[in-house]
C-alpha cells in the first residue's frame, strides 16, 4: 500500500478499476484529493463507506507532519516537515502583491556540497517520494487554506524546486510529481506555474523542456570554470562547458527563458569583469539573469556583496541588454531566504563542516587570484 499522493489520474483509475469499483470513482477521489484538498476519507462525503473501505486498504492517506512553522516579519512562512522516517525537510511560501511562490524540496539534504549553500552543509540522506514532493504542496495549501475550488483564484500560484536537494538527481519523482500537479483534474498548475532549478546537471535537461515543459533555472554563479569549481564542486562533474553546450541544444517551448541564478560573493564573483563574462557565457542563449544577494547563515564562510557593487553588477548586464533582475530576499530573518534552508535549522545549530583553508578565507580582503592559487 502506497500514499495516493504517489500516484497520477490515471494510475489511480487503473488501480480502482483491478478492485472492481467503476471510473468514476477515481474522479470522486481524485476531486477530494487535489481540487478539495481532503486526505480524510471519513469526510469524502459522495463516497460510499464500502468504497472507502475499499479505497483505505488500497492507498495511504496521512498528511505530512509539521515539526515547527516559523513565520517572518516580510509574511514568508517556513515549515519543518518531519517524515515517517524520522527526517526532516523545510518548505516555503512566500507570498507577493500579485502571486505566491512555494519553495519545495526534492531531496533529504544534499550532496552537492556547494560552499555557499547551508543545505550542504547537512550532507545527503535520501531522495523524496513523489507523495513527500506533491505533498509539501498539499499541506502549505491546506495551512493557508487555498483550497478554493477549480479554477478560483489561490495563493500558492507557482511552484519552485529550489529547497533542499539536487532535483536532477531524484529526476523520476521530481517529474511525476509535476505531472500530478499539473493534472487538469486536480491542482491544475499550468507548465509556466512550475520551475526546476538545477545546480547544472546537465543529465534531463533536455526532458524538461521537450517532455515535461516546465520552466528550467539553472544556478550558474560564476561564469568563471575555475571559481565556479572552487564554490560549486560539481562543476567538476558537470563543467560550464557541458552546461551551455546541452542549453543551446535546448528546445525553448513558447518563447521560454532560461532563468539564471546568481549569488553575489564579495570578492569572489562580483567583479564588472564577472558580469562581463557571464553575458558572453549566455550570449544567444534566451535568458533572464536574477541576482541574489547572498543571504549568510550561521558558520558561513562568505560575505555577501556590497549594495554599490550589486548595482554595478546590474549595471554592466543592463548595458549588456542582457534582462536581469534584483532579486529581494525574503524570510533570511527566520533563515528561509536562498541557500538557508537545512532541516536542523530550527536549532540554528554552527556548522561544523571543515572547508579548504582557501575557502575559509573567502571575504572582502580576499582577491580571485587567492582563490586561483589554491
């Protein structure tokens, strides 16, 4: 017996249909489920309590568990999700004038051990179920109660995969669980609601424009391959090279961008010459640049830039006519900002994940030539 929320539309008509009950009642339940927002088979109130009987020995039911819910001064919320298995995953929603955007995890952790990231610092313990995937958004939309019906106005209107963990590498269940929130049955997110971030991976790429259709963002942060191996180890693996060879290859579905990811590191990658490079890096490829300033969390070995160094920054890819924006953090005051997010952070615990001694100097009185020669 697996969680409904593990299935599409039509796995569960197939599975309904082996245990004699009609389709039809695969649309009742996929309505409670994913246009109601109901895990509670007692209070699907059209179904029969022999086909709920039925149903509960056939599927899970059970709503994500909320360990701790932190709320920022700005109206982001963060929640810890602790799953049967005794892990622990953060989510968050952070809603603005005209849209809500929900940032869900993909995996326990990750293993990208990316220096500026908190997430790294956890290490990797295990990719996430399709149910643990759909069901972050299940539950923040039960919590905010958007529920609202088919095609009402909600609050969670974009789902971003930039929490915890690499979605490349638990690329299967990050796939269907788009597709199951994207079902015209249920949730109904359109492919332009849904974004995959990727720290460059360039296995599947190719998949999610030409099959899946949702929107790719990739965090480049430096267009340099020698520094962006020192701050990002999997360039090693993955090189820039690779990285812009497959994306020009990329088949962009409805004049799409893609949406490059940029923390500012001071005195790392923050250089004019740095924006020169990463517009010559993405030239002809269709692109929108956001620029995040770096958000620090406890043990962290960098500092962020400057604010006049941030708009030299943006300056240098105006001029460039390449379209970029500021990207205003939101929640850093509850440690749910980009790169913040690690599942023991309710404890904000010190890191203690040793760095090369290169990295442990990385500040404003560190130049890249440092960085170069270690």
């Amino acid at each position: 017996m697996a969680h409904i929320l593990n299935f599409s539309f039509e796995d569960v008509k197939e599975i309904l249909a082996k245990a004699n009950l009609k389709p039809f009642k695969a649309k009742q339940l996929w309505d409670w489920v994913h246009v109601k927002g109901c895990l509670t088979p007692d209070e699907m109130s059209n179904i029969s309590k022999a086909d709920k009987d039925i149903m509960t020995h056939l599927f899970e039911f059970d709503e994500l568990e909320i360990a701790d819910q932190q709320n920022s001064k700005d109206g982001t919320i963060k929640w810890l999700f602790k799953l049967k298995d005794g892990h622990e995953i953060e989510t968050v929603y952070i809603p603005e004038d005209n849209r809500g955007t929900l940032c869900i995890s993909s995996q326990v952790g990750c293993a990208l051990n990316c220096r500026f990231c908190h997430t790294g610092t956890q290490g990797f313990s295990r990719n996430l179920t399709k149910a643990e995937i759909v069901g972050q958004v299940h539950k923040a939309r039960s919590v905010i109660k958007d529920w609202n019906g088919r095609g009402e106005k909600r609050n969670i209107t974009n789902v971003v995969f930039m929490g915890m963990g690499e979605p490349l590498y638990n690329y299967d269940n990050v796939k269907k669980s788009c597709q199951i929130l994207m079902c015209d049955h249920g949730q109904g997110y359109g492919t332009r609601k849904i974004t995959i971030s990727t720290s460059g991976i360039t296995d599947h790429i190719v998949d999610i424009s030409e099959t899946l259709g949702v929107n790719l963002a990739v965090s480049i942060h430096s267009a340099n391959n020698e520094i962006r191996s020192k701050i990002m180890p999997i360039n090693k693996k993955h090189s820039l090279q690779d990285l812009i060879t497959t994306l020009r290859n990329f088949k962009f579905k409805e004049k799409r961008k893609i949406f490059w990811e940029y923390s500012l590191l001071k005195g790392i990658n923050d250089s004019v010459q740095d924006a020169h490079d990463l517009c010559d890096l993405i030239q002809d490829i269709p692109s929108k640049v956001n620029l995040i300033g770096y958000n620090s969390w406890p043990g962290s070995p960098f500092e962020g830039s400057d604010e006049e160094t941030l708009n030299k920054f943006y300056l240098t890819m105006q001029q460039r006519q390449v379209l970029t924006t500021i990207r205003k953090s939101r929640g850093d005051d509850i440690f749910a900002a980009c790169g913040q997010l690690r599942s023991e952070s309710s404890k904000i615990n010190t890191v203690s994940i040793e760095y090369p001694s290169t990295v442990k100097q990385y500040g404003s009185d560190v130049q890249k030539k440092k960085l170069k020669q270690s």
